[in-house]
C-alpha cells in the first residue's frame, strides 16, 4: 500500500553515461503497506535476506487511518501507524533489510531484474515482489486533506463503523460509490450521494439497490465545495447545485470518497501486464504476474476488496511464491 511514483519514462537511453552502483539481492520487495511487510516477514523467516524499500510513504495508506477494529487480533483495535510499525518490527526483527527510498526506474527485459533507486543506485534482484499499493483519488480540497482520518475517508468498510447511527455523505455516482452507499446505509441514519451528473453511472442494477433503500438520499447536479468541522472532526459539508449555482450546508459526520483507486503499477507498465486501470494481473490463485520470478500482492493487484487483512495474505502469497520460485530455479 506504500506509494511509488515514477520519475522516468523507462527510456533506455536516459541517464546515458551516467554510472550508479550496483547492489544484488535475491528477494527485492518495493512497498511497505500490509502486504509488502507480510512478504519480507514470510521471505525473511525463509532466509532469503529480502530487502524492502518502503516508498513515499511508510506504512502505505493505513498510515492515515486513525483507528483499525477489523484486522484479527487487536480485541481494543489499534492506530494505522500503530500497526504498520508492529509489522516493520516484526519484519526486521527476522532480518529484512527495511531501507527507506523510491523506486524511480525498472528495467525486466531479462534477469537478474534492475529497479533503480531515487535515480541514484541499481538494485538487481533475483525475485521482485511488487506491493507498491493502490491511492485513492481525492477532490483536491484543502479541507479534504485537513479532515483526512477525523471524518474524511476512502473507504466505507474500513471506517463506516464509526458513524453507526450518524449521517454522512458519499461522494460518486459510479458502482463503487453505490456500493458505499448501500454498505453505509446498514450503520448510518443517513446517507447522501453527492453526485456530478444527472444521473447514476452505475451498473442497472446497483442503481436499483440505491433507489430503494430509504435511508440513501441522491443529490443529483451536485459538487463539494468545502467541508467543514472542528477540533473533533467533520461536522458539515458546503455543496454547490451547479444548476442552480446555489450553495447548501448539509450536516454530517462522515465524508466519504469513493471516486476510485489509482494502482501504483507506473513503473512497471512496459513489462508487467495490467487491466485498463492499472492493477496489475496476476494468476488466479497465486501473485504470479506474466514474467518469471516477478510477483504482485496487495492494493496494486486487487481492485475488488483493498483490505488490509485481504493485502497481508496476498503479501504471504507472494513470498511462498517467490520463495518457491527461487528454490526450482537453485538462485
């Protein structure tokens, strides 16, 4: 779930004369989200000296969420950062080595595979685990970000249980965000859908979920202008009726943006294979993507759930997998 961004355009050519120094590793994973801890977990307990570089930002997204109470194991629940910095404990508690960088450049025209670093050193790696997550998209707001963890969420199933009986707003008109809507309607009192368009761009039969469950009220020709709150969190939301060019005020205590995911898969797009959005395809059943000895777990592959227990056991996967790969192979 950590977040990579790409400075380069994979251009062979680029940085042409320019020498960097060349390490070599067997277990190479970028991203420290869940998924990329739980690979260097497994992978560092098999003794393959895996080597983790966390991204932009350690811990990856649940490093802005305030409070987790559905990852097994924590009865009270915990912090994000809480549990991202457990996992990294654990993780180089058995060896990883948990390095902190970006990664800038791939090259996985042949093996050993070379992922450069904040374009200033070459990792050659016998293994490649791809956990570099997926961002959420966001308006763009200052006071989005400035009430991002204290009302303003990403994700209904991580934190719709802190608005059980409480009124909140969504934000989307596609199936995701019918979706959140129709999940946030069996906790919340009230949800509004603020919605761009005149209309849904949601499958029929989403639609149809929403447009009969009365707890969910559409607000058609609508878009965010501000939210609003205090020291304890979101308690309002400015909207503006762009067909009648008027602003409203609608009280709430959750804001939540389901206007889609952005995988971080960038990088690897000249070699790995991805769907029309960007995850990155795996074999079903395993994190195999389409080269040998490359590996995808967590949010860049999975479109569908973005769960951190659901990123941790792809992460395991992705070390047995290489785990396994390496030992047919006599790396």
């Amino acid at each position: 779930m950590a977040v990579f961004k790409s400075l380069n355009t994979n251009d062979p050519n680029e940085g042409a004369g320019k020498e960097l120094p060349v390490e070599k590793v067997r277990v190479l994973i970028l991203g420290s989200g869940p998924a990329g801890y739980t690979a260097a977990i497994y992978a560092a307990r098999a003794n393959l000296n895996p080597v983790l570089y966390e991204g932009i930002q350690p811990g990856g997204q649940l490093t802005t969420t305030t409070e987790i109470e559905n990852f097994p194991g924590y009865p009270n629940g915990i912090t994000g950062p809480e549990m991202m910095e457990d996992l990294k404990k654990q993780a180089m508690r058995f060896g990883t080595n948990v390095r902190f960088g970006i990664a800038t450049k791939t090259d996985l025209s042949n093996q050993p595979y070379r992922i450069t670093i904040d374009d200033e050193k070459i990792i050659e790696t016998d293994a490649l685990i791809i956990a570099t997550g997926a961002t959420a998209k966001y308006l763009g707001l200052e006071s989005e970000d400035k009430f991002k963890g204290q009302g303003v969420s990403a994700c209904a199933t991580c934190d719709g249980f802190f608005y059980r009986g409480k009124d909140v707003a969504v934000v989307g008109g596609g199936d995701t965000a019918c979706e959140e809507a129709t999940y946030l309607a069996g906790l919340c009192n009230k949800v509004y859908m603020v919605v761009r368009k005149p209309y849904l761009r949601a499958s029929k039969a989403m639609q149809e979920r929403v447009f009969n469950t009365p707890n969910i009220e559409i607000l058609f020709e609508h878009v965010t202008k501000e939210i609003v709150g205090d020291e304890s969190g979101v308690n309002g939301v400015i909207l503006t009726n762009t067909k009648e060019g008027k602003d409203v005020k609608v009280d709430i205590s959750g804001f939540f943006l389901a206007i889609g995911h952005h995988p971080n898969s960038d990088i690897f797009k000249p070699w790995i294979e991805t769907d029309e959005v960007g995850y990155i395809k795996t074999v079903p059943g395993t994190s195999k993507t389409n080269l040998p000895g490359v590996f995808a777990c967590g949010d860049v592959q999975d479109p569908t759930y973005r769960q951190a227990i659901t990123a941790a056991g792809s992460g395991c996967k992705a070390a047995i997998d290489a785990e396994r790969y390496l030992g047919e192979r006599n790396f």
